[in-house]
C-alpha cells in the first residue's frame, strides 16, 4: 500500500456506525465500545476524530478529547487488513499536532497491559507508562496508563 493511498478526512455524523464496526473488529468484547458510549465521545466539546481511508473505504480512526493541557487519546482503531502500513502512525500524528495546537501539553491514553502490539506503537511514538490501573478494563484485566509530553 503505497502513502498515497490513505486518505485522512475528518469524521461525520453519518461515519458512526462504520466506527463503532470497526471498533468492535479491533477489540474484545469489555473493551471495545459501546454505540451510545461512541456516540458520546464524538459529541464531546473538545472531540476530535479522524479518519484514515484507503481506495474509499474507512482502515481506521483516532478519536481524542482534549478537555484541557492534557489531552485524551479514547481510541485508536486500524483494521487488522490495513495494520503495518503506517495509519496508525498518520492518525496519532495528526491528532497530536491538533491536540498541541488546542493548547495541550500532553497526550494521556490507557490500554491493556496484555496488548503488546499497541503497547509497542505507543512506546516507539514516545509513550511512556505512567502507573498501572488495577481492573480497568473488568474481568482483572489491567491497563497502563501512557502518556506522551507535546510541548514544555
């Protein structure tokens, strides 16, 4: 897949069902979200949402909020066809450059101590683990909290 080929636009009301598609694709049931809890986040104040296309059809999103100096990665869903081909990348990118230009000074994420490829992406972007929060996501299963310094 060459660069070129990946499309980043911004989300519309109308894209919410193929998110929350995705997002259930890309994680577990207990972790992934729910349509109303979708729904909720993308109409925050401070939501931003991002879509990366590839030959028309939706590979992935990011979707932040940003109540502040710290900004708040909600999720980062590629389809599993669509991973390694640097979307992930474009999308995180993208949503720091928009966090930092609102004013945040910091990006903030969690995720599942078991998910080593995230873990991975998040530590080559600079991510660093910050604490661990016991039974975030139920069921015992943990989560890191990340977090990423944008600016001084």
């Amino acid at each position: 897949m060459e660069p070129a080929a990946i499309l980043l636009r911004p989300y519309q009301p109308s894209d919410l069902d193929m998110l929350y598609r995705i997002d259930q694709a890309c994680f577990p049931p207990g972790i992934a979200y729910g349509r109303m809890e979708m729904k909720f986040y993308l109409r925050s104040r401070g939501a931003y949402c991002q879509l990366a296309e590839v030959s028309g059809e939706i590979a992935g999103f990011i979707l932040t909020d940003r109540p502040g100096k710290f900004a708040h990665i909600i999720t980062l869903d590629v389809l599993e066809a669509y991973r390694r081909h640097k979307i992930g990348s474009l999308l995180l990118d993208t949503a720091e450059r928009e966090a930092t230009s609102h004013g945040a000074e910091r990006m903030v994420l969690e995720t599942a101590t078991t998910n080593k490829p995230a873990i991975a992406l998040w530590n080559k972007h600079g991510y660093r683990q910050t604490v661990i929060i016991k039974n975030y996501y139920g069921d015992g299963l943990d989560a890191f909290e990340m977090q990423k310094q944008l600016r001084d």
